[in-house]
C-alpha cells in the first residue's frame, strides 16, 4: 500500500481538485492532516477511496512539517507519498510508479513533476530544477545530487526507512523540508530514479513559496545554514546551496540584516555567491531543452 500523506489548512476547492486527481485503489491510502482549519475540511470526499484517514491537528500554528510528522506515524502504506493540498497528482504516471515499486522495491524512488501558473494554467517553472536532476542521474549523475531535490513531493520512500532513521520534518513554517531531504539522501538509501511524471505542482497562488517577509526569509536561511551543515558532514560541501537567491530578499528590506547573514555564511564557510557545481548546473538548465 502507499500513503499519500496530504498537509491541509483551508483550501476547500483546491483540495477537492487535489482529491479528484488521486487515483482510487485498494492499495493507495489518504491521510488528510486538517492543520487547524477554519473551513470545514470534513466534508471534503473521502469514500471513494477504499482506505482513508482524517486527522485533524487541534494546536495552531503547527504547519505542513509537524502535519507531514503526523502523517508518517499513522500511516499504513509500505511507502509514503507526499502531496500538497493545492497540487495534483498525475494519475497515470503515479500507477505506473506503483508497479515499478513492487516489482524493484527501492528505499526511495525519485520520479517527475510538471508545474502549471494558476492564472492561466500556462506552463510554470517549478519542476524545472528537480527533472534537472532526476534526468543527470539518468544519464550517469551520482545519485548524491539528489540531496539537491529538495521539495518533498515526487518521491516515494519506504516508510521503514523513514522509521530506521527517524527521518521527520522541522516544525517551521517555512523551508521544513530541505533538511528532511537531505538526510534522506545522506543516509544511503537504495535509490532509483525514473522518467515518469506524477505530480502537477501549482504555481503563482497563494502560497508559501511566495512569502518573501522578513520573518520568512530568516527562517528560510536558519534552515539553509542547516541543510549545508548536513552537505558538509557528509563530504558533499561541493553541493552545498549558495545563500545568494535568498539574501537578495534583504537588499530592500534591511541591509543590516544582509550584512548579518552574509558574515554568517562566510564564517561557516558556507556559499554566499555561488559555488561551481551550481553554476554549471544552472547554466546546463538554461540551455537544455528538456524540462
């Protein structure tokens, strides 16, 4: 069975869009984390999968992270999926995953994604970095450069695994999943990585990807300082994530702030521009064709 563990806070349409793309089988289990509603998420469809669960998480201010954490631990599934409430799943694709899970049976496979503007379901940009990926190791890649993908969906991974680790998400509200991600890769799980896409990611809404406060940037840095440190203990300094993109939020906001944390990155030798694995990286982006 796979759980698809799905965080949720409002969003009553968007999930039922959600809901409806999910496939419905005997082996595919919903949980539905409700992280402290005003809306009225029971009345979202459940029947119509043979396995499903409603938890609703009754302390605020909890978020996605804590909402993925309750997710695991009352989970059924041999492998657990995670999903966003305003994204959709890829039907055909995920079922095909499905038979590539029971007959190979890795700790995590790694597949695709696409991403769509919600104002006018044009094509986003969202996917872009994490098909990078998948499609280097593809091509011969080290799978260590998965620890670069750093969004928890498109990925099915075994939930013994999760559990021998004890692997769980930070309780932030902001980037909660960058160091799960990190050491999921880190910790030398069998790997396989595949062509198939299985989820459509949202973009231009209403989400957090989209809070550029000062608050949320800081918190987003705490997390990325983190996130290098794992890099680093490992020996994979040289995938480490420059904090440039993020630090260009401070420019306009507080230039203490940017001096501050720029200072902080540099006395941790940690990446403040760029690193070169990066820049190739980005570049090879930029002139590829494929997404």
């Amino acid at each position: 069975m796979i759980s698809v563990v799905i965080p949720c806070h409002n969003r009553f349409e968007l999930l039922s869009q959600l809901m409806s793309s999910t496939p419905k089988r005997d082996d595919i289990e919903v949980i539905l984390i409700d992280d402290y509603s005003a809306e009225d998420l029971t009345q979202i469809e459940l029947s119509f999968f043979p396995n499903h669960k409603y938890i609703r998480n009754e302390t605020p201010n909890r978020y996605a992270g804590s909402a993925r954490n309750i997710g695991i631990e009352n989970s059924s599934g041999e492998y657990l999926f995670f999903a966003d409430s305003d994204d959709l799943i890829i039907s055909e694709g995920f079922v095909k995953c499905l038979e590539m899970l029971e007959k190979e049976k890795p700790d995590v496979l790694f597949a695709k994604a696409i991403s769509f503007q919600d104002r006018d379901n044009s094509l986003g940009t969202r996917h872009i970095r994490s098909n990078w990926l998948v499609n280097e190791v593809l091509n011969g890649a080290n799978q260590s450069i998965l620890v670069r993908f750093t969004t928890p969906w498109a990925k099915f991974i075994r939930k013994d695994f999760i559990e021998q680790h004890n692997l769980r998400f930070e309780n932030q509200r902001v980037s909660n999943d960058i160091v799960f991600a990190a050491l999921l890769v880190v910790k030398q799980p069998v790997i396989q990585v595949c062509d198939e896409v299985v989820y459509s990611v949202r973009q231009g809404n209403a989400a957090l990807t989209n809070d550029y406060s000062l608050e949320s940037t800081e918190t987003r840095l705490q997390a990325l300082l983190r996130y290098n440190k794992v890099l680093a203990d490992n020996g994979l300094r040289y995938l480490m994530a420059p904090a440039l993109p993020l630090l260009k939020r401070l420019i306009r906001k507080d230039r203490i702030k940017l001096i501050h944390w720029s200072a902080v990155f540099l006395t941790r030798r940690q990446p403040v521009l760029f690193t070169w694995w990066t820049l190739k990286n980005y570049l090879g982006r930029c002139l590829s064709k494929s997404v």
